[in-house]
C-alpha cells in the first residue's frame, strides 16, 4: 500500500499494513475514516501526524499530553477495554489533537475533549469523546 502526503509534498510513501491503526468507529466528524498510519516528521519527534488512508487530504497533528504539560487521566470502561483489546488499561497510549486557536492569537491548543486512545500492541484505536473535562485540564500550549 502506498499513500500521498500532501501536506508533507511527498508521494507514493509506502505504507506496512502491520502498522495501521484501525479505529472501528472513526473519529468524530470523521465516522468513514477509520484507518490511520501515523507519521512524524525527521527531527521533530514529539508531533506526530495521523494520516488518514480512507481520505488522503484528512491529517491531524497530534502530540502526547504531557509534551504539553497536560496532567490528566482518563478513566476506561470495561467497553472501552474491550473494543480496544486492552488487557490492562495501563498499556494504552492517550494522544491529543493540537491545533492553532485564532480565538488565542494563533497559539496551539489541545483538544482535550476528545482523547485519542491507542493500542500499541494490536493496532486498535478509538477516541474518547468526555463528557466533563475538569476546566483545570483546558491550557494552552507556551
């Protein structure tokens, strides 16, 4: 398989099937695109980027929360765990969605609402819509 990353203004990067995330529901806006590689860019290790397969022109930067200073935990259903094929919740990796604010001036921001969850160890992924999200949680990045 091999996929364009326009954003990047590369083409026909080849893609290992055993390295797509495969998320069963979507992503919110998003329910048709459910095959994800994530890329980073060379010497920029701590953004990555998830690249849709189903729609080429759909990526999102996305970051560990604590690259961000954030502090939060996420609590896993049973469901959760289940539609993830987690055995411990521990072995999940939580990502988040950043993005420029123009509301801010243009500073980044972290979509802290909507947690990426993924497992590692057999390619399974889903966000987390919260329904709360304590406000402390809500900083910008510097």
């Amino acid at each position: 398989m091999k996929i364009d990353l326009e954003h990047f203004g590369l083409a026909d990067v080849p893609v290992d099937p055993d390295t797509v995330f495969t998320f069963a529901e979507g992503l919110a806006g998003f329910a048709d695109c459910r095959r994800f590689k994530i890329f980073h860019e060379e010497g920029k290790a701590t953004v990555f980027w998830l690249q849709s397969l189903d729609d080429p022109a759909l990526m999102f930067p996305i970051v560990e929360p604590e690259v961000l200073d954030l502090e939060y935990q996420i609590e896993l259903s049973d469901a959760d765990c289940e539609l993830l094929g987690l055995e411990r919740p521990e072995d999940a990796t939580v990502v988040v969605i950043v993005y420029r604010d123009p509301a801010a001036g243009g500073k980044i921001a972290a979509n802290t609402r909507s947690p990426i969850i993924l497992n590692p160890a057999n390619r399974r992924a889903f966000q987390k819509v919260l329904q709360e999200v304590h406000p402390t949680l809500l900083y910008r990045a510097r």
